[in-house]
C-alpha cells in the first residue's frame, strides 16, 4: 500500500552520528597518547562505540533529568572502566566535548532522497530517540528541516523508542494512520521493532555491517543506503 507519510530516524539514519563520533573519540585518543602510550586509538574507538550503543539502549532523554552531556560523561567514564583506564574522565570528556559540538555530517543521500519522495508526493517526517534541541539544531544546521515534518522525538513524547507510543504520537501529528505511514531506522530494537508494534511498515537502513543478527521482529524491507527507498516508493 502507497504510504501517506515515511518517517526516518535522525542519527545514523539521515545524519553519520556514528562516523562523527569515531572521528572525535580517534582524535581524542591521539592527543591522550602522551599521557596513555599504550591506549591504541583504534581499541578506544571501538569500545566507546560499543559503550554508546549499550547505554542508549537502557537510556535515553525521555527520562527525566538525562541529558546528551551528561550521556557523554556516561560514555566515556564506562569506555575508560572496560579499557580498565584508572585515570580522570575530564581529560577525556573535555576534550571529546571540544571537537564534536558544533558538528553534524548528515549523509550524502538524505537530502536527494527527501527531496526525490516529496517531489513523489510523500510526506517526510522524523521519529527520534534525541534529546528535543539538539535534533532541531541538528536538522536546520543540515538545512534538512524544510524537508522534514513533522519532528517527533522521545524527549517531548516522554517515551523511547520502541515504545509504540511514540510512533502513534507522531502518525497523530501527521494526521496519518499508524498503518498508512512507513519507519525507515537503522536500529532494529528501536526502529524495526517499535515500528512493527505500531503497525507501520518498518524499513532497515543497514548502514553498517551489524555485529550479531539483529533479534526481534524482522523488518518489511531492507536497504542497505535511502536510495535504496526509491525502488520501493514509486
Ligand atoms: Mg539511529
């Protein structure tokens, strides 16, 4: 069935919060190397990326008082305890801080794709597990906004994706049918699996390799780039 509204997800999905983040942790662990010579940045990479992946999963800014620094600090003080790195977070944090504020990468086929399904005559909107400020900031910045509406996120909704309730609050928004609107993520137990409870058709953008099979309800499509949606959207 033709769709009235395609949701995307926001980080990994329409902007390279992943690719980003290695970027500033690498740059991080390059200039700690004369502090900690034996921290090979490519392992500090990894294992922050791992640490951020397993924290988002038990928290995000719908709860109370969780803000996206405060998640950072998190991050980092579990990425030094599994490194088993005795020394100060601050140094880290600061640093950390210092070169990934104020940036946002979005991906070279979010803004062709919106513009391609919109000419199409879709409506494009957002479902983001963010924090409220940061996720606006983050798609004027990219210029994406004008393409995008509407802009649901956890935070405002006071629930997380995959909560379903996140996904009816914003096919309420859109004036849309649960049923008559798409999920395109590319976080299975977030995306694929709060869009099935829903009961949208759920699309998974594997940007990357996953590590394990992904658990949980299977998607109703997979692209491995938005393009990908083009094909699928008529
Ligand atoms: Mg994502």
């Amino acid at each position: 069935m033709r769709p009235d509204v395609v949701f995307f997800d926001l980080d990994d999905t329409l902007v390279d919060e992943t690719g980003l983040m290695a970027d500033c942790v690498r740059r991080v662990a390059q200039q700690m190397q004369d502090v900690y010579p034996f921290l090979p940045p490519e392992l500090v990479v990894e294992t922050y990326l791992r640490a951020s992946l397993d924290l988002w999963r038990r928290v995000t800014p719908a709860q109370a008082g969780v803000t996206i620094p405060l998640m950072r600090r998190w991050t980092w003080e579990d990425t030094l305890r599994r490194l088993r790195v005795d020394g100060p977070v601050e140094p880290f944090l600061e640093r950390y801080t210092a070169l990934r504020d104020g940036q946002v990468r979005p991906f070279p086929d979010a803004r062709p794709v919106l513009e391609e399904l919109r000419r199409r005559g879709y409506r494009t909107g957002v479902i983001s597990n963010g924090e409220t400020a940061l996720q606006r900031w983050k798609l004027d910045r990219t210029g994406l906004s004008e393409l995008l509406d509407p802009v649901v996120t956890s935070q405002e909704v006071g629930r997380s994706k995959p909560d379903p309730e996140v996904f009816f609050e914003a096919a309420r928004r859109a004036g849309a049918d649960p049923h008559r609107c798409w999920m395109v993520g590319d976080l299975p137990h977030a995306d694929v699996a709060g869009a099935v409870a829903a009961g949208m058709t759920a699309v998974w953008v594997r940007r990357r390799p996953p590590d394990s099979p992904p658990q949980g309800p299977r998607p109703h499509h997979t692209v491995d780039g938005l393009s990908g949606l083009l094909e699928l959207l008529p």
